[in-house]
C-alpha cells in the first residue's frame, strides 16, 4: 500500500514481532477549498492478539488511518506491511486474496450492507467472492453467527430492516469474522448504539477477540470505551499520532497536552483519580507540540515532545 518510491525511515520504537505495521502514512483528498491532508506521517503497529485504541475527537483522522489500512482509500504516500509483506507491489487480485485476513468493521452497518439481501448471503458474501465452496459456506456462516450469540435458523431468511442497530452490528461482526481474518478494523463499532447495546456488542468483540486469536484497530472518540477494549492506546490530533503507549500508562500519565484534554473531558467520581493538571500552558502547547517528534516518556510509551518534523524531517 505503499505509494511512495522511497521507504520512510523505520522509527526505533516499532516492533519486530507485529502483525501490521504502518510507517509514515499520509492521506490526503483534493476539495473546493483545496487539498486537505487528514492524515499526516501516522507510524504505529500491532501484535498478534493485540488491540490498539485509535482515539482522538471527530476530524482528527483516526478514521481515515482505520481505512487506509484496507486502503479504502489508498494512501497518499508512506507504507504498510502485514505479516512482514508490503502490501504495495500486490495486484488487485493479489490484494484482494489478502484482503480475507484484514476485515473491518463500519460505523453504520445498514449503510454498509445492501437492504435487498438476507442475512444469510451478507455475512457469506466475502466467502463467496473468495471461492470458498456453498456447503462450507453455510457451515461457516452458521459458526460466524454463533459466535456473535446468533444462530443462522433465526435470522438467516431476515433482512437487515427487520433488525435492531445492535443486531445489524452483530451481523456485521459476523461478516468479518466469517473469512478468518487476524486483524479486524473496527471504526466506531458502538458509537451509535444504546448504551446498555454497546455494552453486549463490545462483549461480543471482546469474546472473539480472545477466542480467535485476533487482533483489533479499535477506532473511537470514547475514551471510556477505548480504556476498556485497549492494550495500547494511540491519540490523533490534527491527523498525527501525539501520544501511544499502553492503555494503562496512557490514562494513568497523560504526556501531552491533547491528551490531558482529551481525558478532563470524561467523567469521574473522584477528581483525585488524576495524578495531573491542566492549564492554560497546555492549551497553547496542544498546538505548538502537534508536529514534534514522539520521544520516549515511560517504557513503551512515547509522546510528541521531540524535535518538530516537517515534511518527514526533523528540525531544531
């Protein structure tokens, strides 16, 4: 996926082992206003069995990182391998083929799903387009369906307009997990679902997580929700990474100033559950930090407190 002829240089801090690893992506889109980069040099990875929380407010790209790694749409420059393969030099054939072992997850899965299909033929669509055979298509799609507390008799012969939001979500985890993928994309997942939804949905993921060995890019603005879900945790703003590192670091010692933000604005019963203060200082650095260098703060945990980088480089 990558679209650069030059590989950007591998920062220290990413890991050997990692299932996915995505080095210096950009995206950006032409408007009417002019070009608009949403996504500016984001690097981060994830293991085998990991979730990593991609979380930040609406706007700040984090679902746009979540699709380029399907390359919905491809990426601007910058590179991503899975199971150490650049993805770049695959054919649409090739890509396609790879495509079973990446899956993702929609925000709106009505709006994904077309409404003139049964259950049974969206949650096999992606074994049909790979060629996998109708009878092991169906005892597929039936273990797909269990697996997210649904049985294929039930709601097999239903439409997607005859489902609550918390079934179509269910179906749509369903439709990912048919094809066996190791890593599933998940933008959103819950955001607009009930609360008490949300929380059997997240089960729901939690549970497959665990039982296939997968591994998770949780997208969300709910910081409850990522803390929950999240091994790591990675915090965009204005389309970069400022802070990554494990969840409970992240929340427990917020390095940069976005993220103090971020996390003031959840709820708590006891204040003195933060170890930090905000003030105005931080509000000006939220700005002035965004295109510094991520340096390391605590074991495995960096933060944007570097040199500033521009165009990739690094500057005094």
């Amino acid at each position: 996926m990558s679209i650069t002829s030059e590989a950007p240089t591998r920062s220290g801090w990413l890991r050997e082992d990692a299932l996915l690893t995505v080095e210096g992506l950009h995206c950006a889109f032409k408007t009417a206003s002019g070009r608009v980069h949403a996504v500016r040099g984001v690097t981060f990875d994830v293991r085998p069995g990991e979730t990593l929380g991609l979380v930040g407010e609406s706007g700040c790209g984090k679902t746009t990182t979540g699709r380029a790694v399907l390359r919905l749409p491809p990426p601007t420059a910058g590179r991503i391998t899975f199971r150490g393969q650049d993805m770049a030099g695959l054919s649409m054939s090739a890509l396609r083929r790879e495509r079973r072992n990446v899956q993702m997850i929609f925000q709106d899965p009505l709006s994904a799903f077309n409404p003139r299909r049964k259950v049974v033929d969206i949650v096999g669509e992606g074994l049909e387009i790979q060629g996998v055979p109708r009878a092991e298509r169906q005892e597929r799609i039936a273990e797909a369906l269990d697996q997210v507390g649904m049985s294929l008799e039930a709601v097999g012969d239903r439409r997607p307009h005859e489902l609550s939001g918390g079934q179509c979500q269910r179906i749509s985890i369903a439709r990912a997990l048919a094809v066996g993928p190791d890593l599933i994309v998940c933008d959103e997942p819950v955001a607009s679902l009930d609360v008490s939804v949300q929380a059997r949905v997240l089960n729901v993921l939690q549970d497959i997580r665990e039982r296939n060995g997968l591994s998770l890019v949780f997208v969300s603005h709910d910081l409850a929700v990522v803390k929950v879900m999240s091994d790591r945790v990675a915090v965009m703003y204005r389309g970069r990474i400022v802070e990554i590192g494990p969840a409970d670091s992240v929340y427990r010692t917020p390095s940069h100033p976005y993220t103090r933000r971020l996390l003031d604005a959840v709820p708590v019963l006891d204040p003195s559950e933060r170890s930090w203060e905000r003030s105005q200082a931080d509000d000006d650095a939220e700005w002035r930090t965004v295109d510094r260098a991520l340096v390391e703060v605590a074991p495995e945990h960096y933060a944007a407190l570097g040199e500033v980088v521009h165009d990739g480089e690094r500057v005094p």
